[in-house]
C-alpha cells in the first residue's frame, strides 16, 4: 500500500513541476494566434491576463511588448 502511494505522489509532484513551469505559456500562445487572427480585442483580453496572473514571468513580459505594441499602434 506504501508503494501505490509513494508512486502516486511522485506521479502528482512531476505533473505539478511540469505545469508551473509554464506560467501562462499556452494564454500566450492563444493570445498570439488570435493577434495572427486579426482578433486584436482578445488578443489584448488575453496578454493582459497573462500579464496579471504571471507577473514577473518570461510570458509576463513577452505579453506586456505585445500589448505595449498593440495598444501602441492603435
């Protein structure tokens, strides 16, 4: 019984290190598809959720050029 739950809890902590790593990747790369789109009001929605829930990430800050680009260009 120790052992289903030993592997259970690496299996869980392997996924949880997996997807924090992450921090927004996959609403950014939404975001740029829909700037691709020409969808630009989700587009900015988006990057600047990004730019909110992952402060101070890499994605963060690939997000706020993008907006500072599109708000910029308006």
């Amino acid at each position: 019984m120790k052992k289903y739950v030993l592997i259970l809890l690496a299996v869980c902590c392997t996924a949880l290190t997996a997807c924090s790593g992450d921090q927004g990747k996959q609403q950014l790369e939404t975001a740029q598809f829909e700037e691709k789109q020409n969808n630009r009001e989700h587009a900015i929605k988006l990057y600047e959720e990004v730019v909110t829930k992952y402060t101070g990430s890499p994605n963060a800050k690939i997000a706020q050029e993008r907006l500072n680009a599109l708000k910029g260009g308006k």
